[in-house]
C-alpha cells in the first residue's frame, strides 16, 4: 500500500473530511488544517511529503502556504486546488513553484493519480524526455513545475520566457517546448545574443539583399526566415542593442520584418521562444531594455532553478551524466561511488548543470576501471583559487580587453583551461565579441 505523510489545507468542512478519509483509506498518514495560518503552522512544526492547499482560504491565502512549504520544506511537492473557472489563479501559482493543480469538484481517480505519481512515484520518475530531444533529468519540485508549465504552453503559439542562471538548461527547455509543440516537423534554429558582435546581429537575425551594404555579395537568409514554420530561440536576449530590440518588438507586435536593404516585407511565421539570464525587469527599470518588449516577451515566464537549490537532484543527474558520457565515449559501463555522489552534492556549481557535466566528463575520461570515485572527481573539481571563479575571469577578460591569451596568463591557468571556464560559466562574448 502507499505510504507518505500528506498535509491537506482546506477550510471547507466536508471537503477536508472527504480528502482525509480518502487519502488515509489509501495508506497515506494525513494532517489536516482548516485555515492559511493553520497550515502554514503545521508546515513549520512537521515534515511532510506533500502539500494538498486551497487557493481561497481564512488567515492566509493558498500561495501564503505554498511560501511557506517552500521555505520550511523545498523537497515537498506542493499541489493547489482551485475552483472551476480559475484555472489563471492556479497556473500563475504553477510559476511560483507549485507542482500541479486539481479543479473543483474533485475527480476522486485524478487524485489518487496525482499523489500516487508525487509521493510513491518520486524516486523513480525523475526524467523528462520529449520526442527527439535529450532527457532532462530532475525530480526537485521546481523542476518539476517548469516541466509542467511546458508542458501545458507547449500546445499553444504563446511566446514563452525562460528565465535562470546560466547552464540551467535554457536551451534543453526550449526543444521540448519545440518538441511537444505543432511546429515540431518544422524548425528549430537558435541564437545566442551574446555571442555574436552587435553590428552583425541585426544581420543575423533579420538576413539582408546583395548589395545592402559593402561585401554583401548576395542574399543572405536571416534566422527569423530560416525558423519558419517553427521555433526561434533568442538566448540572452538581454544582450540586445536597442536598435535590434525595437526590431524584435515589430517581429512580436506585426509578425513582420524586411531584410537589411530590402523593401519586401516578409511574414515572421516563427513561434519566439527567448532566454535570458538576466533580471529583464530591472534592466527596464534601468533604462536598458524596452519596457513594451520585455512586457511582449513575458507573456508566460518559467523559472528554472540554479543546480545548488536542488541539490537533491544532483545524484540522479550525476549517474545519467555518467552513464551517457561512458557511452559517448565508447567505455564500459561506469557507475558512481556513494561517495563520489556525496562529494559532488556538496559542491556550489556556479557554472549549474553545464559545469557539472563538464566535471563528469573530464572524470569519466580520466578514471580507469568500472567505478567513478571521489578521488577521480577531486581534480576536476579544483576551482581557481582567491574566491569566486566566475568573477575572477571577468576581471581578467576586462583587464585583457577580452584577449583570452592574455587573460590565461592573468590567471595563470592554460589558454585551453581557460576556454573549457569560459564556457562552463557562459562567458562566450564578454566582454565583447573576440579569440
């Protein structure tokens, strides 16, 4: 039978007697609270492996618990009922962290469902994996909330907004939003905004006709064009000029574009998928981004966490990376000690899942027989010394004026270390485009 303790918040009586004597019947072990203060208070005094709340509730509303279950207990999943007809209200809780929601009036079978597939289900459902595209692997509850809001925008032509630190996954999010979307048979082209100097761009993006300016010898494609029919992904759209911005804006607002020297104006049929890891919102408020873009784009914002708030996750994702490099790489099965699981659960991962599968990587090429240990990771992991890595490179890039040789030498590491940071951290571009 199925074991776990669920915490039920509802005020309405019957109701909450109901999902008790439900789920107890069921072989959960139940607390029950009638009130937003009640459960939030019992959220602080116990652990529990699930939180069933009401939106509409006395004392303290249903995102209040949810608040608080996420800074009592992240681990615990956290599921909001709502009444028929705001299925908004449940969905924008979705973006704050919730992991699903149940309209009103109950169905009994989605229930159990539901809390079978969170409580009982956790250990072994941790991958995600749309058609064609790489799995993603975590079953954090914040993982598991962006993987829903996916899936439930992915259907829609809904311009999406994934927001997080850089190597969370950005780019893996937006081919299943591809995937699991009408547009799959079409393509999918992406373009990294920082990587690319801002007087070539526009150029990028938008393509221009032979002769529009010198060495324009012919035609050029740009990737709005080259994304019909399916999905563009503007990574680290923060990065934009304002010029190109206002450009982006038309695209969004008119579904249309011209190419640079070019008086035909040509149908954006794309559905614009945009990254950033950016605070957009301050940067409107600083003056360096379009408030009327930045409000085009946010239309359905996901969130994904950094790796050191769902350390949890990093075992699962450390034993599929393992796994999957050993294969690439054409070895013997190869499969992580306990206390090598241990040592990279310790870890801050400021690059997140890109460093940490670069640390795997260089591991599994370097350890001999069939078990990665802590002392095949101890060397991968050897960050540059005098405080933050991250921060340290961007001084020696700013001092270099971005030559990367140079910079190596500032920090004393090798011209190929350096390269293998700069992409661990996502620094490709800073401080401006350059070898």
């Amino acid at each position: 039978m199925p074991s776990g303790r669920i915490l039920v918040v509802e005020d309405r009586a019957s109701l909450r007697r109901m999902l008790e004597r439900a789920l107890s019947d069921e072989g959960y072990e139940v607390e029950t609270a009638a009130d937003g203060g009640e459960g939030i208070e019992r959220l602080r005094e116990q652990s529990f492996d699930l939180v069933l709340t009401d939106m509409k509730l006395p004392v303290a509303t249903g995102l209040d618990v949810l608040k608080a279950s996420q800074e009592a207990q992240p681990e615990a999943p956290v599921v909001v009922l709502t009444a028929y007809g705001t299925v908004d209200t449940a969905v924008e809780a979705m973006k704050l962290g919730a992991v699903d929601f149940l309209e009103k009036p109950l169905e009994i079978d989605d229930l159990f469902q539901l809390v079978e597939s969170l409580v009982v289900g956790k250990a072994e459902s941790f991958s995600f994996a749309a058609p064609g595209c790489p799995a993603i692997v975590g079953s954090h509850p914040r993982m598991r909330a962006a993987l829903k809001l996916v899936e439930r925008v992915a259907p829609t032509e809904s311009t999406v907004l994934l927001t997080g630190e850089s190597g969370t996954g950005k780019e893996l999010f937006a081919r299943a939003l591809h995937a699991l979307s009408p547009r799959k048979n079409g393509p999918f082209v992406a373009v990294n905004c920082a990587a690319i100097p801002e007087t070539l761009l526009e150029n990028e993006l938008f393509g221009h006709e032979k002769g529009a300016f010198t060495g324009a010898h012919r035609r050029q494609v740009g990737r709005f064009e080259a994304a019909a029919g399916g999905t563009l992904l503007l990574d680290e759209i923060g990065e934009l000029s304002a010029a190109t911005q206002s450009k982006v804006l038309r695209v969004l607002e008119e579904r249309t574009f011209e190419r640079i020297g070019g008086r035909q104006t040509l149908k954006a049929d794309v559905r614009l998928v945009a990254a950033t890891n950016q605070d957009l919102k301050a940067m409107v408020d600083g003056g360096r981004f379009r408030a009327d873009l930045f409000f085009r784009l946010d239309v359905f914002p996901i969130e994904l966490p950094p790796l050191r708030d769902r350390r949890s996750d990093i075992p699962l994702l450390a034993g599929y990376l393992v796994e999957e490099i050993a294969k690439k790489q054409r070895r013997e099965p190869l499969r992580p000690t306990p206390d090598a699981l241990e040592l990279l659960e310790q870890q801050d991962w400021p690059g997140n899942v890109r460093q940490l599968s670069n640390v795997v990587e260089r591991a599994v090429i370097l350890t001999e027989g069939p078990r990665l240990r802590a002392a095949d990771l101890k060397g991968a992991l050897e960050p540059l010394g005098g405080g933050d890595e991250e921060e340290r490179i961007r001084e020696a890039l700013l001092e270099s004026d971005g030559d990367k040789k140079k910079a190596a030498e500032l920090l004393g590491i090798s011209y190929r270390s350096l390269l293998r940071r700069v992409k661990e951290h996502d620094l490709e571009g800073f401080p401006k485009y350059r070898d």
